[in-house]
C-alpha cells in the first residue's frame, strides 16, 4: 500500500449525479487536496442493463462545473473484465471461491428454512466443499467462501468501531453465471489494484464493507481505511425525495445556483468547523477532517442554499456574473445586444437577487417588450389617480438630457413634491409602467439601464392603458 493518501469518487452511471453522491465526492477530494493525496474518478459501469452514457456524460459535466478536478481517470470497469477474471480464479485456485450449482428455488427454499428457524435469511453452503455431479448445462455462479469463525472489526473514521461476526456473513456470490463480476469483487480488486488509501461512502455501504475486508485478506492484500457518511434527508426527516434535492446536480446550474454556493451548503450537510457557515474552496480544503463528520444524517435546507448562493452572488465577479447571465439569457432566445451592457446590469442586480435564474427573469424587461402588465401589480397602481404625477413626470424626463440615476432620482423627486405626494405613490406606478412587473431594482437605477426611448416609449403605453382604464 503506498504511503501517499489516494482517494476515490466511484458512482454508477444508472441515473443521474444527485448532492448525495456530490457530497462523498466532495469529501473524498477535500482529503486528497488537504493531505497532497491522489483522487480518482472510476465508474462503477458493470450493471450493463442500467448503465448508460447519458448518466456518464453528467457525472462527467457534474464533475466538471463543480471544479472537483480528479487526478487519475476516469476509470471504466467495463473496460477491466479480464482482470476481474483474473481475480477470481486466483481466489479460486486458492480455494477461497467456489462454484455453486443451486437453483432459485433451492436458495428460495434456503432462505425460507432459516427465517423458519428464526435466523437471517442466507446461502447455508450446500456447495462450499463440492458437488460431485454438477447438473449437466448449468452455468455456476462463483460464490467467495467467507471465514466461518471469528469477527471482522471495521474501525470506521466516522461510525467509530463496528464489529461483525464471520457467522453473519453468508457466501456471497463473486461472478454470475455469465462470468460477469459483482459489486463486492470489482470494488475490491479496483481498490486493490489503485492502490486507493482511505474509502469515504454513504452509510448504506456499512454492511458491504466486512465482506469487502475478508476479499482483501483472502487475496493477502492490505485493505483501505473505511469513513461511512451518513445519508442525506429531506426537510421532512425521510429519504431524500426529487421534490427536495434529489435530482440531476446540474439541474442546480439551470436553477441559477454558483458552484462554489452548492459546494460550501454540501460540506455543511454533515461537518461543521465550529459556527462557521461561509467557507471558500481554500478553507474547506484547509480546515476539513473525517472526524469532524457527524454519525447522524443531515437534512436539507433549500433557504439555506439560497442563502449562501446570494452571498456568492453579492461577492462574485462581475465579469463571471454577466457571462453566466448570458448563457441563461440566450438559452430563453433573448437578444443581449438589445439591451444595456451585461456587467453594469449584473452590478446592480447582484445586489438583489438570489439566483441567477431570478437575475435572468427580472432582466427580460431590459432586452425586450413584454406583452402585458402583471394584472396584480396594473390593478394595484396603474390607476386613474396616477395619470397626471405620471404624465407630468414623463415630460419632465423627455427633457431630461443626464440620463444618470442622480438626474433621474432628482426628476422623480421633483413630481412629488409638485403632486405633494410620497415617493412609493409614483415611483412604483413608475416602475409597473417601465417594466410591467411590480419587481426591479431602485427606480433610478431601472431607468437608466432601460434607457430614455424605452422608458418614453413605455411610459407612454402606461398613459394610455390608465386613459382606457378611467374612460
């Protein structure tokens, strides 16, 4: 075993990459990084039937967004039969496999027998010492032939000390009657042969691991050190559901979320470095230990992530900011040479939305006309009592030669001192009039990023829905 510290990320490509899979993977990388270790992305791809490139690609694209960059792989285990084949002769040739014959119905009638008397249901080793006459056209399964006494002590980096008897542990199969391998053998061998140091999985990996430590030894082969991570939870204390975070990692990219936002939330679900809640990559890496994980699961809290993703928001760069915002732009057909200018738009906005998907819907009405005012925000304060601040006020603007916020807060401010009214009763009548929602940054700042024909123009089509409306 090598003295370097060498990880693992090694989901299967049977759906899509979710935050519980990111969180091990985080993990893992954060112990690699922290120590000047190795992390390796392998592909667990042996289930052929649910395995599929598009679940690869995400993993892939996953990886890639989140900035946890892997030092060896991937790895495809599809493409490492022939050393599985290998393997499992040795433990063969060892005698510590063998092939076993039994039918479904003869493991069927095993299990039946043993929760009959009261014991887990198991394989009892009909064929542990041989079959004198295996059945004619019959392809085995090769079964590994577990230790029948003795315990197996898994000192767990997280769970702490657990202890499995040998007698629980049945003979669990290696190789299917196909010859494919199974998850116990490629695991071990892949581990084996990778040289992996420290193994960090979900808790639901806790009852393979003894199994996976007898395979170790009967091939006299030093095992990894074991960290189970407990799962994650929904809000409501079960299983993690795809209303509340189990879905496609990337689906946070399309939500508008900032890697390094989704990041900082997944360490949180689990570890904590005192009260700290804000931790940048460097401090993750700097500050991270196993020990420090929790044994019990964490809940998700999506304000939480929204939280932290506002925070990134207000503190990232804005040149980042308005790329990122013209990709979502474009993606919903909008033309952003139609509009102001992405990085001053994103310094204002920054400021005051939570996602870069409510920064892309909040935009549109500075790229393009919308069809019609939000029939709540109209009712409300498109009314007949507006008609004559708000004409009044769009004179005074198309005169207005300083189209800055100053000239124009000071333009606003003069009308309602004219009108003897509060700002709120002009400036958002203003506001619905230019945007057609009742939501956008400060009105000065709104019609500067509009622009002086957008706003005249707009201001006009308002002047004209209040006349139909009073008539």
């Amino acid at each position: 075993m090598t003295n370097r510290i060498r990880t693992r990320f090694a989901p299967s490509p049977t759906g899509y990459l979710h935050i519980g899979g990111v969180r091990t993977a985080l993990f893992s990388w954060l112990y690699a990084r922290k120590h000047g270790g190795v992390f390796i992305l392998r592909i667990e791809d042996t289930d052929r039937e649910r395995s599929t490139d598009e679940s690869i690609q995400i993993i892939l694209d996953g990886m890639a967004w989140l900035g946890l960059n892997y030092d060896e792989g991937p790895f495809y285990q599809t493409q490492r039969f022939d050393r599985y084949k290998e393997v499992i002769k040795q433990l063969l040739d060892t005698d510590h496999a063998y092939p076993c014959y039994c039918s479904k119905e003869e493991l069927e009638a095993m299990r039946g027998q043993a929760m009959a008397n009261g014991e887990k249901p198991r394989y009892n080793g009909k064929c542990r010492y041989g079959v004198s006459n295996p059945p004619a056209g019959v392809q085995p399964v090769i079964r590994f032939k577990n230790p029948q006494d003795g315990e197996v002590v898994v000192n767990d980096l997280i769970q702490g000390r657990v202890v499995y008897r040998n007698t629980e542990l049945d003979d669990l199969i290696i190789a299917r009657s196909d010859g494919t391998p199974t998850y116990n053998l490629t695991v071990v061998v892949d581990d084996m042969d990778m040289q992996i140091t420290h193994v960090l999985r979900g808790d639901d990996h806790l009852n393979n691991t003894p199994r996976q430590i007898n395979i170790f030894n009967a091939l006299d082969c030093a095992y990894p050190e074991y960290g189970h991570v407990p799962l994650i939870l929904g809000e409501d204390g079960k299983r993690l559901s795809k209303r509340q975070g189990a879905v496609n990692v990337l689906d946070f990219r399309n939500q508008g979320y900032l890697p390094e936002a989704l990041l900082n939330y997944l360490v949180r679900l689990g570890w904590s470095h005192g009260d700290q809640e804000v931790f940048s990559i460097d401090e993750m890496t700097r500050l991270f230990e196993i020990r420090d994980v929790n044994k019990s699961a964490a809940a998700v809290n999506p304000d939480k992530l929204l939280w932290l993703n506002q925070h990134y928001l207000k503190h990232a760069d804005n040149a980042r900011l308005a790329s990122l915002l013209e990709t979502m732009l474009m993606k919903d057909g909008i033309d952003v040479t139609s509009g102001p200018d992405l990085e001053v738009l994103v310094t204002v906005q920054k400021e005051r939305t939570k996602t870069l998907r409510e920064m892309a819907d909040q935009s549109r009405c500075f790229f393009e006309e919308f069809e019609d005012f939000d029939a709540d925000a109209a009712k409300k304060h498109l009314r007949p009592v507006v008609l004559e601040p708000l004409q009044a006020l769009r004179d005074k603007l198309a005169e207005l030669e300083d189209w800055q916020d100053e000239a124009l807060h000071q333009a606003v401010q003069e009308i309602t001192e004219q009108f003897d009214i509060k700002l709120g009763k002009i400036a958002q009548p203003l506001r619905v009039a230019v945007t057609g929602a009742g939501v956008s940054p400060s009105i000065d700042a709104t019609l500067r990023l509009l622009g002086k024909a957008r706003t005249l123009a707009r201001l006009d089509r308002a002047l004209a829905y209040i006349k139909e409306r009073a008539s």
